[in-house]
C-alpha cells in the first residue's frame, strides 16, 4: 500500500513539473510571438507613413500609381515572409510546450 501511496505521490509530482515547464515555455512563446506582432505593426506604420509622405510629394498621377505599386509588392512580400515567420513560432511553441510530458507520457502510457 505504502509502495503505491509513493507511486502516486511521484506521478502527482512529475505531473506538476512537466505542466510548470510547459507553461514556462508557453509564456516564453507567447511573449516572443507579441514582440514580433508589435515590430512588425511598427514597421508597416512607419513604411505606410513614408509612402503617404511620398504621395504627397508626387508631381505626376504616373508617379503615384508607381509609388502606390512598389508600396503594394512590399507590404505583400513583407507580410508573407511576417506570416511564415509568425507560423514558424507558433510551432516552435507547440513543440516546446509538449517536450515536458513526453517523457511523463512515456511513462504513463500502457506498455503494448
């Protein structure tokens, strides 16, 4: 009886480490995945600052529509290579938050 009453108390507490760790590296993610929303929200701010800046100065309805078309592909390509590094994050967060109960899983899981 005693063996099992440790048993438990062992699992209680690998239970309690593996949650802890995950959510260490859950917030750790977590921050990381805001600070680049923020940059990136700053940056596209600041990008679509200077253009509207540079409509301004423009002379020609020519020279517009190429401002226009250069500030397109960039924000396009620059929210495309945002959202793959977005996602990469979101994985990496996935993959570091369940590292702690693979073990504990292991454990736990009926042998076949």
């Amino acid at each position: 009886m005693v063996k099992n009453f440790e048993d438990v108390q062992k699992l209680s507490k690998d239970n309690t480490d593996a949650t802890m760790k995950s959510f260490g590296a859950l917030s750790k993610g977590s921050q990381a995945i805001a600070t680049e929303f923020v940059d990136y929200s700053k940056k596209s701010f600041e990008d679509g600052t200077k253009v509207v800046e540079k409509l301004f100065g423009a002379k020609s309805f020519d020279k517009v529509l190429e401002i226009q078309t250069d500030y397109a592909k960039t924000a396009y390509e620059g929210f495309v290579a945002q959202a793959t590094k977005i996602g990469e994050l979101y994985s990496d967060l996935a993959k570091e938050a369940y590292k702690p109960f693979e073990a504990y899983a292991a454990k736990v899981a009926p042998a076949k």
